[in-house]
C-alpha cells in the first residue's frame, strides 16, 4: 500500500514538474515572438522536445517565413512604385516644359485678344499638371521611412506671410483677404523652412479652393488653427478621412487636386514632430498645427 502511495505521489510530482516546465517553455516562445522586431529573422525554438512542441515551433516559423516574403515583396513594390511616379514625373516634366516655351513664343507673336486667353488657359492648365506631379513627386519622398527634414528653430509668422503674399490674386478674385491673430508674432518652432513653406501653400489653396472665401489663422502657444467656411457643396465632408491619402469629397474632381495635399500636411508635421487634425462645425472647418517644442 504504501508503494502505490509513493508511487502516486512521484507521478504527480513528476506531472506537475512537467507541466510547469511546458508553461514556462510557452511564455518563453511568446516572449520570443512579442520581442522580435518587425521584420527580423527570428525562429522559434523549444527545449521541450514533445512531438506536440515541435510542431507548434514548425508551424510558427512557417508563418514567419510567409510573413518576412510577404513584407520583402511589398517593399520591393513599394520601391518599384516609387521609382516608376519619379521616373513618370521627370518624363512627364520634359515636355511640359518645352510646351512652356512655345507657349511664351505664341504670347510674344501678334495674336488677337481671344487667342491671348486661350493661351492664358493653357498655361493656367500646364501648370496645374506642373503641381500635380510636385505632389506626386512629394508623396513618394515621404513615404520613404529613411527621410528626415533638416529642421531648425526659426520663427514661423515670417514664413506664413511669404506664403500668404504668394495667394494675393487668388484672394483677390475671391474679394477677400486672410486675418491673421497671432498672440506671439515672435513664435519659433522647430521645422524645415522647405516643409513650412509647403504645409502653409497646401493649407491656403485648400481654403481657397474648398472654402467659401474667408481664412482666418490663428496662434495660440505651439498651435496654429487655419479656420474658414465650407461651401454649401463641401458641408458633410468627413473630418475622420480629411487627411487619408486620395480623399476626396467631390469625386467629379470639379476643383482639380490630386487628393494628396492635406495627406502631405500630415506627413510633413509627423516628420517633423509635430501633429494635425482637423474639427468640422457645421460649415466651419478648423486645421489645427501643433508644433513640436
């Protein structure tokens, strides 16, 4: 009687040890997989050499082994994609420029006032494809992990005026002009002048062209909110997607535009640390730009 006790009892011990010893060996390979980086090649491993451990370790790395494809063919996609928008640019560029040219010969030839505007809006459309293309070109550079603005304090009212002057006959046509409201003209933040510059003309065109005329911008501590009035067509615009790439309210493309330049407002501000989002009451939209400090 007693050996069957003994007995009982060392088989228990002996399960109990061996269930203790499969937990551990599962947290180890849960930890294995919650601290390897994305992309790494990791493979599991079991120090307990059951049938039921070895598949499980095969199985996993298999997974893994499907997963690391998957992620190097799309960034060699991704890559691919990149270089083919770059190189599509630069041959796309080419000849608009040489259309430029003759476009600037036909203007100084005797032509009547008719064919004047109509070389007006052929120059206006060149140059809409002209900054289409900038966008695209843009997008593709940021989408590189790898890129990283050269940014330095400087003061940030300078910059949005430059931006501002360059919309004078845009605002002009519209019969109205931008109030600015800044508690601290002195304002620095740390940025690229470049990527600055770009946010504040992406920002301003979106007004002009969405807006229902009016802009006013404002600065409070590290933030400036752009804040103007929708146009009865551009009312139930999702506040949520105003900034996912491509977005774009008015699918007739009636106001041109790629869908890119508030995508690229965001990326611009993440690249340089600091942050975007956008608050929608009723006809009233507001950007907010939070700096880093």
């Amino acid at each position: 009687m007693a050996v069957w006790l003994i007995l009982c009892i060392c088989i228990s011990i002996i399960s109990i040890l061996t269930v203790i010893r499969c937990s551990c060996q599962i947290n180890e390979i849960a930890g294995q997989l919650e601290d390897a980086p994305q992309g790494s090649n990791l493979r599991t491993w079991t120090d307990v050499r059951s049938k039921s451990f070895l598949r499980l370790c095969r199985a996993v790395n298999a997974r893994l082994d499907r997963e690391s494809d998957l992620a190097k063919e799309s960034r060699k996609a991704q890559k691919e994609l990149k270089y083919t928008i770059s190189a599509v640019s630069h041959d796309i560029r080419t000849p608009l420029t040489g259309a430029s040219g003759y476009l600037q010969l036909l203007e100084q030839s005797e032509i009547n006032e008719k064919e004047r505007q109509y070389v007006q809006i052929v120059k206006q459309r060149l140059d809409d494809v002209e900054q289409l293309l900038d966008e695209l070109f843009l997008y593709t550079k940021l989408c590189n992990e790898t890129y990283e603005p050269e940014c330095a304090p400087m003061e940030v009212f300078p910059v949005l005026c430059e931006s501002l002057a360059g919309f004078y006959e845009a605002f002009e046509k519209k019969g109205t002009y931008p109030e600015l409201d800044f508690e601290q003209e002195s304002l620095k933040a740390v940025v690229s002048a470049d990527c600055l510059k770009r946010i504040f003309r992406n920002l301003i065109n979106n007004a002009i062209i969405h807006g229902a005329g009016d802009l006013k911008i404002i600065q409070t501590g590290e933030r400036l909110i752009f804040i103007n009035h929708l146009t009865d067509n551009e009312t139930d615009i999702d506040g949520e997607r105003l900034f996912e790439r491509f977005y774009r309210h008015d699918p007739a493309r009636r106001h041109g535009g790629t869908g890119l330049g508030l995508t690229i407002v965001r990326e611009l501000m993440e690249k340089m640390g600091g942050k975007v989002k956008a608050e929608i009451n009723g006809k009233k939209i507001k950007i907010i730009l939070t700096f880093k400090k």
